[in-house]
C-alpha cells in the first residue's frame, strides 16, 4: 500500500492551494482532483474578482495555472476520486476509485459543495451561458440587464438583493406563497423596487439560443404557464457539500457540513483537516477556499511536526 505524509482530497482552489503550501513545507502532498478536476469554478466562465487579475480569468485558466503551480513545488497531482476512508486510525486509509489503496500521515479534505439545481434538460444546456449557481460570482455580467433568482430562503433574498444593485431587473421564482426567509430579508426583498415576486411558481424550461439565456418557462400553481424575458438565471435553492464518504467519522452539522474548530481546518479527528466549500455554508468563494487551504496545510504541517517529536 502506497503511503504519503499528506493526502489531499479535491482539485479545486482549496486543494491546489494546500497542495502549493504542504510542497514548499516539504510535506510531498499527493492530490486527487475528484469528480470535477478545478472544482466547482469551472462551471462559470471569466472570474472577475479574484485578486491580481485587474481585468479578469477565464476560470479554468485560473484553475490550470493554480495546478501547475502546485506541481512545480513537487505535489503529486493525480486524478481520481475518493471511494471508501478509514479514518478510525492513523495511518488514514483511502480508497480511490474503489481500486487503489493510499494510507496517510495525515488527510486534507476539500472536496467541495455543489449548487442544487432543478434537473432541466435545458438548464443544464445553458449552464456556463447564462445558468449559474453563483450570483456572487457571476452576477457582475449582467449589469443594468434582467435576471431571475430561483428560491424562496435567505440565500436566494440576499442573492436577489445583490443582483438588485447589478441588475436592472430581477425576478424571484418561488413556489410556495410565501418565504422561507426570515423576516428582515423579506421585508429588505418587498422592498426593493427591481424585485419582482413571482409567487406559486415553478420553472418548467429555460429558454435561450446560441448566445446563451433569453428566458424562462413559469408554471403557475393554477395552471397557467408564461414566458418571462431573462438574460441571467440563478439557482439559489441550496448546496450539497461533499462530505458523505467521512459521515461515519467526522462531525458534520444540519447541513452536512464538515465542522472544524474555530479559527483552524481542524475537525474532530487529530491529522484530518478540512478547507474550502466542503466545510463552508457562508460565503463559498474561490478566494476564501484557497484561504483556507493555506490553513489547512499550515495545521497538517504543524501536526506532524508535533507527532515528529
């Protein structure tokens, strides 16, 4: 069985950035990227708000680049995903792709969260173009044009109200009659002159041609079924972290959280950290994800020195 003195799980700007960090602490860090080599930031196109780039990144150039950068310090990127984990003792064992096994000295988990979408046909067609679970991140294109957020929690209240200062007009999609908001978000919404509330609503189809989103296809709860005119579509419906494999080990909270200690990657298990959208419901962007892999390589490294000794 292979073993490594750091093993880190996710290719995305949490683990690339723990992979660049463990290399320089000498820590030989192996890297499995996971199901989506780059994470979650290459589903949008051009990054305009990561630091050092004035006029933007292409998000999967970013993406490369943080690889390349993490393989030229030494880190051993492979791909392949995580299948089953002992975590009951250390060495941690790992099994990738339900065929190799790789023991470690101690384990960096980021392996994400994804945005729930609805399950269209066509909004998965225009993901990229116009379809994004990220309003945060991509909702700095769509100045002064017309957007529809889908949901009816605080996420998709503040998600709305951030693309209110964007965009000229924003729809909310709701399929209920009333919020699951709280009720400072709600009133914050309603009183938002370009929010429009469409409530008892469900989307049955994004519409778009070869330039992207143009609209999308509503079904009300009596029956009727219209058209609105859209440029941008938001899912804000909730995230899914990728944290089911390490159930049976790791604290986890409502959400599925992974939980660590405050101010650290540390969770409940000595020599197993966690950084990026895996362990973070808040703010899940690429900036605070490489952050944290920085933490989480910092903490592994000071772990096993600790064990050294």
């Amino acid at each position: 069985m292979e073993h490594t003195k750091c093993l880190i799980l996710g290719g995305g700007p949490a683990g690339f950035t723990a992979a660049i960090y463990a290399s320089r602490a000498n820590l030989s860090p192996v890297v499995y990227e996971g199901i989506q080599p780059g994470g979650q930031l290459t589903t949008t196109t051009v990054i305009e708000n990561f630091p050092g780039f004035p006029e933007g990144v292409d998000a999967n150039t970013l993406m490369e680049n943080m690889r390349q950068q993490a393989r030229n310090f030494g880190a051993d990127v492979r791909q392949g995903t995580a299948t089953a984990v002992d975590l009951s003792h250390r060495p941690f064992q790992v099994t990738i792709d339900a065929q190799t096994q790789i023991e470690a000295e101690s384990l960096i988990i980021a392996t994400g969260a994804q945005a729930k979408y609805l399950g269209l046909p066509s909004e998965e067609k225009f993901k990229g173009a116009g379809v994004s679970g990220c309003a945060t991140c991509d909702g700095f294109f769509y100045r002064k044009r017309t957007v529809a957020v889908v949901g009816g929690g605080d996420t998709a209240c503040e998600d709305a109200l951030y693309l209110a200062g964007l965009a000229k007009k924003v729809y909310m999609i709701v399929r209920r009659d009333v919020f699951r908001a709280s009720k400072i978000m709600q009133d914050k919404v309603l009183s938002t002159e370009n929010i429009e509330v469409l409530w008892n609503c469900n989307t049955q189809e994004v519409l778009g041609d070869a330039m992207g989103v143009t609209g999308a296809r509503l079904l009300r709860k009596d029956g009727t079924v219209f058209d609105i005119p859209i440029d941008g579509f938001f899912l804000a419906i909730g995230h899914t972290p990728a944290s089911e494999l390490f159930a049976p080990y790791l604290e986890r909270d409502s959400a599925g959280y992974l939980v660590t200690k405050p101010g650290t990657s540390e969770t409940s298990i000595p020599g197993v950290f966690a950084a990026g959208d895996v362990k973070d419901p808040r703010y899940r962007q690429a900036i605070t994800a490489a952050g944290s892999g920085c933490m989480a390589a910092r903490d592994a490294e000071k772990f096993l020195l600790e064990q050294a000794n």
